[in-house]
C-alpha cells in the first residue's frame, strides 16, 4: 500500500497532484491528475488540459489514495518508473 514513507518506490499515475513550488513560475499551482509520468516529466491533466511539469526544480503535493497529503521533491523522482520501481 502506498504511504509517505513508501511514494517514491510507489507508481505515481492516477494520484492528484499539485505543483506546490516550481522554478518556473508558470508551474507553479498547476493542479490536476498524474496521467503519465517519464524519466524527467511529470503529464498533470488539468481542466484546460494536459501539462508536462519537469520534475527537476518542482515541488509536488501528492493526494494519496487514503486522502494523506505528501509533498515530494521531483529530484527525488527523477528515474524512469520502471526503475525507480525496481529499487524497492
């Protein structure tokens, strides 16, 4: 089960995020639901559509599935899924 202690070994698609901190401004305070998710990308669909924050330089507030808020930094994120998965 994903918790705080666990998000980063966790799949991040289907979470509600919010973009809490972001070197760049635009970023900032985009909310929405994780859609996909890359090596250095984080795909938010958001109610004017689909935006691609960089993981580097952002700060996330992630809604877990038992409604617990996370913030995370993206540096800790930056690997593929898939591998960042496998070093669980």
């Amino acid at each position: 089960m994903i918790s705080c202690q666990n998000v980063t070994r966790h799949e991040l698609i289907g979470l509600d995020v919010l973009v809490a901190g972001a070197t760049n401004p635009l970023h900032q305070g985009v909310s929405g639901h994780i859609i996909d998710e890359t090596r250095n990308l984080v795909a938010i669909r958001t109610q004017v559509g689909i935006k691609k924050i960089p993981k580097a330089g952002s700060l996330f507030r992630l809604s877990l599935p038992d409604n617990t808020l996370v913030e995370i930094h993206g540096s800790a994120l930056i690997l593929a899924p898939e591998k960042r998965l496998k070093r669980a």
